[in-house]
C-alpha cells in the first residue's frame, strides 16, 4: 500500500511538473507571441521609416541634382558675366583712347582755328590800311589832276603871253598868275609818299 502511495505522489508531482512545464512554456510562447508582434509593429515602423528615408533621400537627391545644375548655369552665367565685363573692360580703353584722340584733334583744331582767326584779322587790317592808304592816293589824284589842269593852263597862257606879249595879255584878261604853294610837277609829295606805302603794305 506504501508502495503505490508513493507511485501516487510521484505521479502528482510528475503531472505538476508537467504542468508547471506546460504553464511555463505557455508563458513563453505569449511571450514570444509578444516580442514578435512588437517586432513586427518595430519592422513596420522601420519599413515606413526606410520608406520615408527612401522619399528623403530620393528629394534630397533630386534637390541636389537641381542644385549642381543651378550652380553649373550660375557659373557659366559668371563666366559670360566675366567675359562680358572684360569686353566693356576693353571698349572702355579704346573709347578713353579715341576720346584723347578727339581732344588732341579739337585742340589742334581750335589752335588752327585762332591762327586763321588771327590771319583773318591781320588780313582785315591790311585791307582797311590799303582803304585808307587807296582814298588818300584818290585824294592826291584829285589834287594833282587838278594842279596839272592848272599847270596846263598857267604854261599856255605863258606861250600866249609870249606869242601876244604882256601888255596885250593883260589888257584882254588872259594872264593869270599862278597860286602860291602849288606844285606843278608830274606828282605831289603826298602822291609820292602814298605810293610808296602802298608799295610796302602789297609787300608785306
């Protein structure tokens, strides 16, 4: 009777045994069950994560891909910029250069200018000397035609009063005597001299 009482007990502990086995690896399997639905939910997240990563970096990429072709066209854009800046660069030059030109022209030119401006007067001068110096020979001319007239007339009542003699001369009026001072050369003095400075303006 002992000897199945204790087949007994040892039956009940194998089956408490067997149980608490059973309780334990039911523990385990939910926790199992737990970790692998945590897992999931975790491998979820990190899928939506790579996902988001992935979207991320595809605009990253694509925002740096349009970046690179910005900065290349900015900097050709510079390059033409520098370029054209180097050609202004130059037509300045050339323009300051043509400008001295103009101004070294303008002043030979104005130079030109005053020496003609000069001549013109040197010319008006003379000519108004050669006026002057012309309407007094007009005036000697007058002056000696006139004596000359009268020298004329002076030497043929001479020749008359020698022809008729004095006395006859003077009784029909025809001896005039000769004023005093005139000259009854070919040219006056002041002819003689009015010529001459003409001469030497025509010269000069």
């Amino acid at each position: 009777c002992n000897q199945v009482d204790d087949e007994l007990r040892s039956e009940q502990r194998q089956e408490a045994n067997l149980l608490q086995q059973m309780q334990d690896l039911e523990r385990r399997v939910e926790e199992t069950r737990t970790r692998l639905l945590k897992a999931k939910d975790a491998r979820r997240g990190t899928n939506l994560e790579n996902l988001a990563l992935r979207r991320d970096r595809s605009h990253c990429e694509e925002e740096l891909a349009f970046l690179q072709q910005l900065a290349e066209e900015e900097g050709l854009g510079l390059q033409s910029a520098l370029q054209t800046n180097e050609m202004l660069r130059s037509a300045h030059h050339d323009v300051e250069v043509q400008i001295e030109g103009f101004e070294v022209q303008r002043r030979k030119l104005a130079t030109q200018v005053n020496e003609e401006r000069e001549l013109v007067r040197e010319g008006e001068r003379k000519n108004a000397q050669l006026r002057s110096l012309l309407e007094q020979l007009h005036r000697d001319h007058v002056r000696y035609t006139a004596a000359r007239r009268e020298a004329m007339q002076q030497q043929l009542t001479r020749q008359e009063m020698q022809r008729l003699g004095r006395p006859q001369a003077l009784a029909q009026g025809r001896v005039v005597d000769p004023p005093a001072g005139r000259s009854h050369g070919l040219f006056t003095g002041d002819a003689l001299a009015t010529s001459y400075t003409i001469g030497r303006a025509l010269a000069q």
